[in-house]
C-alpha cells in the first residue's frame, strides 16, 4: 500500500512538471504584433466655434416723421426687392409738394415774362438771370419735396427676410426711429477665430485649392449640406486672444441659414510625410504620450514621444520616432520596460487598413 502512494505521488510530480515544462514552451512560443511608423501625405480636419451671419444684414429705419398708417408684410416673410413694406401718413408731403409745385409754376412764368423782356431790351441781363435763378429755386424745391414724399413709402432695398416688426399701425414715427430688419440670406459669412500657429499653416497652403474650402457644422451636430469658401482674413491678430478672424462664404439656396445662428467650421489642414502611428500602440503616464520600441535585441524599450495631430485611431507623431523604429502594436499591459520577447511583423499599410476596417 504504502509502495502505490508512493508511485501515484511520483506520477503526478512527473504530470505537473510536465504541464509547467509546457506552459513555458507555450509563453515562449507566443509572439507580440510589432509593425514601423508610416510616412504619408495626409489632411485632418480642425474644427473652429463660428458665427453666421447674412451676407446683407441692415436695420429699416423711418425716414421722416409722422404716423404709421400701413404695415404691409409680417415678420419672417420673404420680400422682393422693391416691394412696399411701411407706409408714413403722406398727406403734410403732399401738401408741401402741391404748394412746391405752384411756386415752381409762378416762378417759370416769372421768368418767361423776363426773358421777352431782356430780348426786348427792356430789362437789363442781370434781372434775367436773377429770374432765372428764382425758377430754378423753385424746381429744386419742387424735387425736394417729392424725395420727402418718396420716403413716405418704405420698400425693401433688396430681396430678403423681414425680421421682428418694431413699430404697429398709428405708432408716431420720429426720423430715423427703427421699424425692422431685413437679411439677405442668399449667401451666408461666416467668423470664426484661428490661432497664430494654424494661420501659418493654413497661409502657407493657400496654393493649394483644398486648404481653402471649409464645412459647416450647424448647431445640431449635422453638416451643412454646401461647401463654403474662405475669402478673407482680417489684417491684424487679437493681441489678447493671439487669434485672428477668417471669414468663409457659404451659398445658402434652401435657406437653411439665418443670421445670428452658431456653428462649427471646418477647416482641412494638409500634411506632407506624416509620421502616423496607431492610437493603439500608445499609452499614457502623467499627461505624456509613451510608447513600446523593440531594438535589436528584442529588448522592450519605453520611449516618450509627441503628438501633434489626431485622425480616426491614428496619431501624427512630431517627435520620438522614425520610419526604422518597431514598435508595439498590441499586448502593452503584458510586457513590461527592458524586457525581451519574441515578435511577428507586420506591414504597415496592412495594419493601416485593418484600423480602416475597424474605424467603418
């Protein structure tokens, strides 16, 4: 009895280093996905805060004094060019412009009576031409007041959308008092701010046809369904902010767009021979980006690097690495600093496009 104890206690030493023996084979054999840095030309996208604002935006103000007497649009309505929006009670313009007119006509006959005169030598030339000046006194002031009586009558300068309506019916007007606003909204400006470095950047590139189209994000995380162009950039940076102020323009035929609306731009910066990396591959200790380099003796070796740009699970790398360095593509919680391992290769185009299949 005590003889079997002891070859079942023999046996199973000889299983359990048998499963440890193959244990270690099985850690040895197992090899870590290690691939190179990728240089490629390539283009991110930077978002900027906007401001939308209508490519015309004026405020109509009474051009003379008195009563309102007729509104003829309502607030958010479409108007034509030229179409009648307000209507100031005439009648004291047209009264001045009849009284204009009969002095123009006194006037005129003044002057015709002078000139058979003067032509008779009765009159001397200079009591001609005072009479003269008298009628044409009297024909200024008959323009005059028909300009006052014109702006009476209140119509819109341009093609657009009236806004809130400040004044009703029977409201005494003064001069110049607002009554609403009108906005083109055919195309759209739209501000936004970019910071000293992406300016160069972006001034740098203006050759190049993509650098000057932008999108928009409207205010409902959707894009915007019209390209937009940048057309022009203010003189001088904001001193406090260190910005200064793009403007881009956006056609805005299903009028989509409204003045005073918020958005997000963006903007298409180009780069030429990225240094690209997986986000993958990367890790972070105390607000700085590492990762895992294997050098020629298989050996893992912990290397701070630094990121300039971000793409969809890809890292621009702007520091720390080259096209020659192997890095760690999985497994960096299984190895630990200086440690040796065995790798498998792969491509880096080959990963490039897994990470694109796993992006769709």
């Amino acid at each position: 009895m005590r003889r079997t104890s002891t070859l079942i206690g023999l046996l199973l030493v000889l299983c359990f280093a048998s499963c440890e023996s193959k244990k270690e084979e099985k850690k040895e054999e197992s090899k870590f996905l290690v691939t190179n840095p990728v240089k490629e030309d390539t283009i991110i996208k930077k978002d900027y805060v906007c401001q939308i604002h209508s490519i015309r935006h004026i405020e109509i103000r009474a051009l003379e004094k008195g009563y309102l007497k007729h509104i003829s649009i309502d607030e958010g309505q479409f108007v034509k060019k030229g179409q009648k929006l307000f209507n100031i009670m005439p009648n004291v313009y047209q009264a001045d412009l009849q009284k204009a007119k009969a002095e123009a006509e006194v006037a005129e006959i003044e002057y015709k009576n002078t000139k058979l005169l003067a032509d008779s030598n009765v009159v001397s030339a200079n009591e001609l031409a005072m009479s003269k000046a008298e009628y044409d006194k009297a024909k200024a002031e008959v323009f005059l007041t028909q300009t006052h009586l014109s702006f009476t009558d209140i119509r819109a300068p341009f093609d657009g959308i009236v806004d809130h309506l400040e004044a009703r019916e029977g409201s005494l007007l003064d001069e110049g008092e607002k009554l609403t606003t009108l906005s083109d909204n055919s195309k759209m400006w739209v501000y936004f701010n970019v910071p000293e470095a992406e300016y160069l950047d972006y001034i740098t590139n203006t050759g190049k046809a993509r650098a000057k189209q932008v999108e928009l994000v409207m205010a409902n995380n959707k894009m915007f369904n019209q390209t937009g162009i940048v057309e022009t950039i203010e003189g001088e940076f904001n001193n406090q902010t260190g910005n200064i102020a793009f403007r881009a323009t956006f056609p805005n035929p299903d009028k989509i767009l409204r003045h005073g609306e918020t958005g997000s731009v963006l903007m298409s910066v180009p780069y030429d021979d990225a240094l690209l990396i997986p986000q993958k591959a990367t890790f972070e200790i105390l607000d700085k980006t590492y990762v895992y380099v294997i050098d020629a003796n298989s050996e893992v070796k912990q290397r701070e690097i630094e990121i300039e740009a971000t793409l969809p699970n890809l890292f621009i790398v702007s520091k720390g690495l080259s096209t020659k360095d192997k890095i760690l593509l999985e497994g960096l919680r299984m190895v630990k600093n200086n440690e040796k391992i065995h790798t498998k290769f792969l491509e880096p185009n080959t990963v490039l496009k897994e990470l694109d299949l796993y992006a769709e």
